[in-house]
C-alpha cells in the first residue's frame, strides 16, 4: 500500500474529513487531497511527523517502514478528547487515570 493509500484509508477509519486533516496541518484541503491522491509522488517530510500524530500512526508506519502498530480504540478516544481539553482539564485527566490504575476494588 502506498502512502497516499495509507493516510487516506486511516482518515476514513478514524472518521476524519478532509476539511478536519487540514486545517489541523495548517494547509489548504486542495494541498491535502494531492497528498492523498497519487499526485503528489514526493511527500513532504515537513509533513510526515505532525500527520502521523494527527492519524494516531507512527511516522514509520505512516510512511510504509514499519508494520502497522495502532493503539486500541478506547486510546484513539482518550487520547482525542484529551486534545480537545485545555490544560488544566488534562492534568485532571491524568490524575484520575492514575487514580483508576492504583484503585485496588472493595
């Protein structure tokens, strides 16, 4: 699979729009679309490192180096809201997700 295959069916799979992947790289969607399309045959590597977080891949993996390796689920989810959190709502998060691993039951 190509890389423009790879991003493309990852966006579609984490339910991502075109429109969503763009402006959260800073780009125009037209830029985007030729990154998924087979236009664009040279990747910018300026791109690979923030795209790659953005599809919750590595960038070996989003570039066809390494074996896919994708987090569960229910992390994509955590993580996605955790992005939408200002800081402080983050530092509650992890402190509650501390809480819970150390929760021993009654």
């Amino acid at each position: 699979m190509e890389i423009n295959e790879r991003i493309k069916a990852r966006r579609l799979e984490l339910g991502l729009s075109v429109d969503d992947i763009a402006e959260k790289l800073h780009i125009n969607r037209a830029t985007y679309y030729r990154y998924e399309s087979e236009e664009i045959k040279k990747f910018p590597l300026d791109i690979v490192l923030p795209l790659a977080e953005i599809l919750h891949l590595s960038p070996q993996v989003l570039m066809g180096w390494d074996k896919e390796e994708r987090p569960p689920d229910l992390v994509v989810e955590i993580d996605t809201i955790a992005r939408s959190m200002d800081e402080s709502q983050q530092a509650r998060l992890l402190e509650y997700a501390k809480m819970l691993r150390d929760y021993k039951g009654g």
